[in-house]
C-alpha cells in the first residue's frame, strides 16, 4: 500500500537524500553526518558505535581531527556536537537571555525549558557564554552581561584584557605579576581583578600553586584527553602529548583528576 500522506513523503524524500549523501561521502565525514542528524542535542559516542559497528576507540581515531578542526565539538558525558548546531544552541540562549531575562534574572530551569536543549549540551553553552562574559550567572539566575551594576562596568576592559591575555597563553600560563606588570596594573588591582575572574570561572586555579589557566585551553585540553579513553599516561606522555614542563604537567594531572577526566593508578593516570 502506497502512503500518500505529504508529511510521510517528505520524510521518504529527506531520508532518501540523505543516504545519498552519505553513499558518496568519506568516513570522516559520514561520521560528521551521523551526529548532525541529531541537531542541537547531539549523538553520544555509545550511540555512534550502535549505529556504525566501530569500537569506540576507532571511533575517537577518525573523529579527532574534526574535533582539533572544531568542525564537531566534544562534550562531557561523550556527547558529540556539530559546530554548526552548537553555534545555533549559543545563538538561541543568547537571544532568549537578552530578551526574556526580567530585573532578578532568567532561571536556569526556565531556560533550559524554552530551549528544548539536553542538559549536557545546556550547561556546556551557558558555561561558555558565562566564561566569554555574555552572562553572568548569579546561583540559579541567569543575566545578561548589561544588567550588571554600574561598579563593574568600568572594570569591564581589564578583565578582558587579563582574560585575552591568559586565553592566548593557553596551558602554558603566565604568572599574574607579568600580566600586571603587562596592563600597567598595581597589585592590589590585579588581585581583585583575578577573584573576579576565578568567581566568574574564566580563569581556574591550579592546586595551591599561584597557576591560573583560561577555561578555554582547559576545556580543549579535557576533550583531547576524553579521545584517549582507556589508555593510561605517565607525566612523560603527558608532558610529550602537550609539550608542557613538569611545572605544569603535575597541577593538570591533579585538575583532570578531579574533573574524573582521569584516576591515577599508581605512577599513571588511567583514561576514564
């Protein structure tokens, strides 16, 4: 029986275009078709290895370099993202954030409703959009960045001139005397201007040592080492695998320790 319905037709017809795309396109690119089909809320790596037969570790390997391109984005709980569709989830909260947050705020669960967005994929924006001071968050408020108070505004380009400075820094992060010393900036000033920027989760301590570093290198640094799941590192690999010094490579061991990014198991640390 033949289904005349236009709404079956359509899907027939959009079903029917994609596998033809997909007969004449690369692995990689399959693989980057696969997770696009799922939008905004993405496909976890558990449901990619379902529909393609491939050990996860396979997986990891032919999707690595779309994730170094930033053409698919890793997100925590091994979901997978395209770029695309994470730029329209941004696109959304940001509109929604500036045009339906009243004087006390937007909450988070609200949000998070009228998006129609996974948890997983929720958090990841609104934590980039905080980090990148589109939002600030107050507990389970969430605001616009031109609804803060009038004391903060004049602040505003130093702390995106110390943000920008560690952000292109990356892992390797200067001490925050150089950067003072840089923006002309007294001590006392940098002080305050870095407890803001640890409150706001733009910059993160490491340890109790005086290491501060970007939450953008840390997230890229988290989604390279979730692609080695199962294998374990010593701080050799990791130095090798990040061409950081010991001075580094040990407070970023402990980090993704306590990120659950990593276990140390005696003198290694096992892939979680």
């Amino acid at each position: 029986m033949i289904d005349s319905h236009p709404l079956a037709n359509l899907r027939k017809t959009k079903c029917l275009a994609w596998l033809e795309v997909m007969q004449g396109a690369s692995l990689e690119k399959q693989l980057q078709l696969r997770i696009a089909r799922r939008g905004v809320n993405g496909l976890t790596l558990r449901g990619l290895v379902a529909e393609t037969g491939f050990t996860p570790e396979a997986l990891r390997r032919f999707i690595r370099s779309q994730i170094n391109q930033n053409q698919i984005v890793y997100i925590g709980g091994d979901l997978l993202i395209t770029s695309g569709f994470l730029d329209s989830a941004i696109d959304s909260i940001s509109a929604r954030v500036k045009t339906g947050a009243t004087s006390l705020g937007l909450k988070r669960a609200e949000l998070r409703s009228q998006a129609g967005l996974c948890k997983e994929v929720f958090d990841f924006v609104i934590e980039k959009l905080a980090r990148e001071q589109k939002l600030r968050l107050i507990g389970e408020l969430i605001n616009p960045c031109e609804s803060d108070s009038k004391t903060a505004v004049p602040d505003q380009p130093q702390l995106a001139a110390i943000a920008a400075a560690y952000n292109a820094a990356g892992l390797a992060a200067p001490q925050a005397a150089e950067v003072a010393a840089k923006l002309n900036l007294s001590e006392a000033e940098m002080r305050r201007f870095m407890t803001l920027l640890l409150r706001d989760r733009t910059l993160i301590r490491m340890g109790a040592d005086a290491l501060y570093i970007h939450q953008n290198a840390l997230a890229q640094l988290k989604a390279q080492i979730s692609l080695l799941r199962g294998q374990t590192l010593d701080v050799a690999r990791f130095k090798q695998f990040t061409g950081l010094s010991r001075k580094y490579a040990i407070p970023l061991l402990e980090y993704l320790d306590r990120e659950r990014i990593t276990r140390k198991v005696g003198g290694e640390r096992l892939v979680l």
